[in-house]
C-alpha cells in the first residue's frame, strides 16, 4: 500500500495565486451600469467617462468593452465566490498538514535541545578530567565541548529552530548530577518555529520554578502557546510534581473550549476530564465527566 504524500506547500501556494486573482475579478464584479431610455451606458473599472484618450470616444472600443464587463459581471461574482471557497480548501487543508508535520518537528528539536543542554556541564567535566590527564602524560590535548546554540537546530533541517534562555542557578539538581562548571542552570524558556513554503508554526513555552530532580530533569510547571498556520492558537498550561502526577489544560483560542487532563506519573497516560454536557431528555442539562487518554508526552 502506497505511502499517503501531500504537498501541503503547493496547497497553499495555489490558495494565495487563487486569492490573487480578486482584485482583478472585482472589478468586473464591480462594473457600473446605468439603464435609461432604452439604453445601458456602462463605466469600465478604473475609467470614470466616456470619452477618454485610453479608450477612444464613447461608441467606439469603451462601450464594447463596457458591455464586455456588464454582461459577464454577474458570471465572473459568482466564478469569484466559487474560486474563494476552492481558496479556503486548499490553505485548510495546507494548514492542517503543516500543523501536524510542524509539531513533530517542534518536539524533536526542543527535545534535543534540552538534552544538549543538560548533558553540556557533564560533557565539561568529562572534557577537564581529559584534559588533566592528557597534561600530564605529555599527549595531545582535547577539544573542549562547543556549548548548545542559543539558536539550536538539528542537524540537517531547515527552516527549523529553537530559542532558550536560562534561569538562576537549580540548587535542587543532584550532587551526583551536578556539574562543577557552569553553567549549573535551568531553562527558563524556549520559542520553537517551522517555517514551510510560507507557513508558520511556533511554540512557546515559559518554564516555572524547579520543585526538584525528575528522571528526566528538573521539575517544572509550563505555560506553552502554540501559534498555528491559520494564526489561532493553543494554549497548555501545566502544573506537575517530582512524583509525575499533574493537571493540564488546553485552550483553543479559535472556539473557546478548554480541555481538561490529569496524570498519575511520569509515565502513565494523560487522561481527559473534561466535563461534558448530556441531555437527560427532559430538557434539562446535565454535567458529567467523560474519560479518554491520549499519549501526551510528559
């Protein structure tokens, strides 16, 4: 079975030529006419009389062209309407593509962003044990390690990058984590963006406090704001502890509606609380919860 493949880029390449084409379809749509006496005189857009050096006197080419615009006004308003909807298909479905591509793309980088920057005071003590050892046996020395990039992106992408700034020093890393060089600190926040054939999707996540040591690091509340290529956005706002167990919600700014999860652990499913409106039938309203998981990530 063949692999699915969309191009969501020439999507919405062919939904920005397709919303290019209204100007110029307006002003058919737009063309005056006036009846009286028998007679239609018509003004063809962007020419205000009837006898005028670019089209000759009235009689001659303006009034064929004038007729030209008054007769196919009406078809053109509605080829118009048709082609705007076709329009808003096209960058719909661009959209959705981008989004989905997008956040996997996001989540790799910032991963491996937070990883390198984790692993970079370890990589620093390795790098000075190496270098003192090296020292006294007369060998070469060794490269010291090249920090993460305040700009990180993995290797081989484009149009991909990450942000971060760092906090104050975490005093609740670890000794046996804890380097001796720094920086000995957390990140405070971080802003991904996927750029594709004009499209844009970014992430934003402002990090809180460290409440101590996870199995994956520091343990920190979120608020991240996710901007998607229809320029709606997502907000998730997260409150964990050093055992994994938290709460979550999730805003969709273009309905409203705000979904609720909570977890157990590091590892166990998000599961969605969200209440949910049920009819009992007699035309009253009911509230009662409903429960679905979905892997969330951590």
């Amino acid at each position: 079975m063949s692999d699915l493949v969309m191009d969501y880029g020439l999507l919405n390449q062919a939904a920005q030529d397709i919303q290019g084409l209204s100007p110029e379809i307006n002003r058919v749509k737009n063309v005056a006419h006036v009846v009286g006496r028998g007679e239609v005189s018509y003004s063809v857009p962007g020419q205000n009389n009837s006898d005028n050096t670019d089209l000759g006197p009235s009689g001659t080419l303006f009034a064929s062209l004038g007729r030209f615009y008054g007769s196919w006004s009406s078809d053109m308003s509605n080829a118009m309407d048709g082609l705007d909807k076709l329009a808003g298909y096209f960058k719909g479905v661009a959209d959705s593509f981008m989004e989905t591509d997008a956040s996997q793309a996001a989540g790799f980088n910032e991963s491996a962003m937070m990883s390198a920057v984790l692993r970079y005071p370890a990589q620093v003590d390795e790098y000075y044990q190496i270098l003192a050892n090296a020292q006294k046996a007369g060998k070469p020395l060794p490269t010291p390690p090249t920090p993460p990039q305040d700009a990180f992106a993995l290797s081989g992408t484009s149009g991909l990058t990450t942000t971060f700034t760092y906090g104050g020093d975490d005093t609740n890393i670890p000794a046996a984590d804890k380097s001796t060089h720094a920086p000995n600190q957390i990140i405070s926040s971080e802003t991904t963006t996927v750029q594709v054939d004009g499209m844009t999707y970014t992430e934003t996540t402002t990090f809180g406090a460290d409440k101590g040591w996870g199995p994956d690091g520091p343990t920190q509340d979120t608020t991240q704001v996710i901007t998607n290529p229809d320029g709606s956005t997502d907000t998730l706002k997260t409150t964990v502890d050093t055992s994994g167990a938290g709460s979550m919600t999730d805003t969709d700014s273009s309905t409203g509606a705000t979904n609720t999860y909570t977890r157990s652990g590091w590892n166990a499913q998000w599961v969605d609380t969200t209440p949910k409106n049920t009819d009992s039938g007699s035309g009253s309203g009911s509230q009662s919860g409903f429960m679905t998981t979905w892997d969330g990530g951590a």
